[in-house]
C-alpha cells in the first residue's frame, strides 16, 4: 500500500480538522493493511457503570476509517460518511481505552468501504464491529 | 398504543439516566405511532462549517428509539442497543435543531427494532434515517 | 413527484431486464410516495415449514427500491446496489404473497436511498423492513 | 476451537435442511477461525451480462453464517437471520464460482455476530462484505 500521509501528518490533520474532538483520539499503529486508533476513554464517554457509550463507539469507528482513507488518498477534508452498519457485541470494560483495527476493503472513484473492529484494550474478544462507507470527492478517487 | 410513561416522565427519566447528556435532547411530540425527539444543538454538537456531527445524529437516533421503546415498556435500564445502521443523505442545516421520528416496528421478547427519520428543524427532507435493534431483558420484552 | 416510466412501462422493463425471475415480480400500487410490489410466492421462495426464505424477501426489497427509482429517473440498467441493511421481524405468513412498499428518501446525483417495509398480504406487521442505497450512473442523477 | 460438526456433517446438513438450494453450495475449507463456502455459480444466479447478483450473494453469505454457527453449536434447525448489512463493492468475474469467508465475532446466549468477505474465486479482492445477526434459541447459546 502507498501511503501520502504517515502518522505524524495524521494527527496533525485530526487536531486541525477535529478541534473539538481531536484529542480523544490517538494513532495507535499503522502497518500494512490495518490503521489503529486509540480512544483515550474519559467521563465524557462514560454510561452509568463506567462502561463506553455507544455514541463514543460510532465516533470512534467514524474517525477511524476516515483517517484509514486520507492515510491513502492525502488530506482531503471533504470525503464524509455516507452509511454505517455497526453491531454493539459485548460490554467495554469500565474505564479501559478502545482500540479501533480499520481496514479499508474498497477505494473507488467515489465510494470507499472500510470495517472496523473494536476491542477493550488488553482483550482479544471485539466489543464492536462496524463497516462505513464514505463518499468521497471525485477528483480524489482511485481510478 | 398503550403507553407505560408519558412525555414528564420520559423527560425526568433521561434527565437521570443519562446525566451527560440529558440536556441536549427534549421531547418534542408522541402520537400514536411516531415519538419526535429534538437535539438542542449547540457548539460541541458542530464540524467545522457548523454542521452537525454524524456521532451527535448517531446519538440522536439511538436516543430516539431507545425513548420509544421505555415509552411502551416503561423505565427498563437495561435495554442496550445491538445494531444499528444509519444513513447520511444530507448535509443538516447550520445551527440548525435537528428533529428524530421514532417509529416501532416489532416490540418482541428479546428484541425490539425501530426506524427514525431526523430532519433539520423546518426542512421536509430528511438529513438522515437509520433503523436500530435494541436487546430487550427477557422479563421486559412482549410475549 | 415527477414519473418519467407509469406501471405498464416498469413491468415491461422488468420483464425483459430480469427474464430469470422476471415473472415473479408484478406492480402492485403506486401512489405519490410509495411503489408497492408483490411478489408471487411460488415452491423456489419457500423453506421447510412453507415460510418464505430470507434471500427471497431480499430479493423483493432490492427490486421494489431499483422500481421506485427507475419511475423517477427513467429505464436506466446501470443502476447497481451498493449497500442494504435488512431486519428480518417476523416469520412470513405461510404460502402467502408478501407486498413489499418502497419510498425512496433520496435521489441525488451519484446515489440514491430508499426504505422498504415487507407485509405478508393481508397483515399489517411487517415481516421485514430493509433501506438499500443504489449508485446512480452519474448523467441520470438529480442535480 | 471446539467444533460440533466436521464438514461432511455440515454437508450432509444443508443437503438436507436445504433441499431446493443446497446444490448450490459446497464447503471449500474450515481453518481454526474462517470456514470459507463455495457458490457453484450457474445460470439461474446471473443477471445479463454474466455477473452474479446480489440475492444470489445474499444468499451465500447467509448460509456461510449459518454454517460457521452450526459448527460450534451443533445441528440447530431453528437458528434465525434477523439482521444482515451487505456491502457490494465490485462486480463479480463472470461465469466464476464466489469463495465467502465466514469469521463468527460473538456467540452468545440469544445472538451470534458474524463477518463475510466474498471473493470471486481466484481474486483477491472482495466483491462484497456482509455482517449478519442470528438468533439462537435460548438452550443452545453459549452461557
């Protein structure tokens, strides 16, 4: 995979792009084929219990697959999401950073699809799972 | 329809189940079929451009439904959301509230599923739909 | 709503675009807002116990939408299915036809997104319910 | 893993539970994790053109799920699809058998969770992704 953007330029999109969000969010690894995000779980996120919200959840897998597309494409702030089918499989546990693996399955010349898996940090069972499609501006597509 | 709380005590059971977020949301209507939930929207609800976020319509939705459910089986904390997918059609309007029609299409034993339209405030067209499965406690669920 | 093809012309249209399961497909009803489409339940539909089988109530959806946009936007073939997200409810009436009714939510210029409740006929609780996103070759969208 | 059914079991199976369309399918591989399903594509799958169509990838999905599910709890008639979201992606090479990976991501009690990936058979990219929910009765769910 030809990557036009590496970690550092990532975050620096996110903090720009995300000002009011960006700091929940971390790079946590890139290798070849999967992009990993950290949530940097705080009260904000938290349902009564201590366990992560869906909504936190959703914004994670959004980000995620979001930053898995500019990593290929480059900084294009107008790709947006289009759909999601996310499936909610088992309580977080309680005050415990997420780990988002994004895998993108397809970047055409106006849709790219891409999964997600979600996991509590330190278990290997996922917590979520979630597949987003984004539309993404024409000129910026794969051919 | 038969109803096991109305619109105060819907109001007073979000305002303490989920103290995070209570706030932003209010009740706007329930008739027979359709309970309509507003999102006060403010700036943490924002992109840059001031749209709404996809996470705050997720949120909305999840809310909504969530609401319609406790509307026909009364203050069951333990319903948790299992799948949703959600569809972004439009950009919403800027500063903008955003209105979420609720509509429940099986009360079961274990599950319940719903559909929502949400619009921006005054606008015909949807900005958004998404359907939800909620898991119900068996002791709650409709034989 | 502005119909560029009436009944007669979407049944011919389906006869000879799909001449495989062509005739399992006819148009019920068209209204304003809904294309309604029945679909012959014959022995292929069916699963032991006589309940119609899952790929047949999606095959049902995913044609009811393609009908409801081909009415707006005319015979257009390369129109394709990118994204469908369908709850199965209930279990279909037994050696019933089943009527599914379509509303397209958007029609925009490279994608379009429709609803669909499926009914056994002659019942008013869906079986099913699915949206369905197709993409639109881009000449024939909605500007 | 532990499995309760090896794959001449599994065939033997859907010979039988499947009796108008269990032709169509074979087992490819079982490995630890992926049970991968072969489409045996024929006439009756193809839209003009030669490409496979979607209920017919619907359908391949769906029985992979309900495979990899058997194989870990046994011959269990009444396990039910309530949910599917399917991403189609590319299309199909003509006239070739479709290859669908099936990965279980949770089984619980009431609900399994699983991911597909389809390939048509010798390529390496994904003509489509499915996620499917089904519901176990209650006394064959893992406690």
């Amino acid at each position: 995979m030809e990557r036009k953007m590496d970690i550092a330029a990532l975050e620096a999109f996110i903090a720009k792009d995300f000002p009011q969000v960006g700091d929940d969010f971390a790079i946590h690894t890139s290798s070849d084929d999967v992009l990993t995000i950290r949530l940097k779980v705080t009260e904000k996120h938290l349902r009564p219990g201590g366990t992560v919200s869906g909504p936190a959840m959703f914004a994670l897998a959004d980000v995620a697959i979001y930053l898995a597309i500019l990593e290929r494409i480059g900084p294009v702030a107008l790709a947006v999401t289009t759909n999601c089918s996310i499936d909610f499989m088992r309580k977080p546990a309680a005050n415990t950073d997420l780990l988002a693996e994004a895998r993108i399955l397809k970047l055409g010349r106006v849709l790219a699809v891409g999964d997600v898996l979600i996991f509590s940090e330190g278990s290997t069972k996922p917590v979520a799972r979630a597949s987003l499609t984004y539309s993404i501006p024409p000129e910026h597509g794969v051919k």
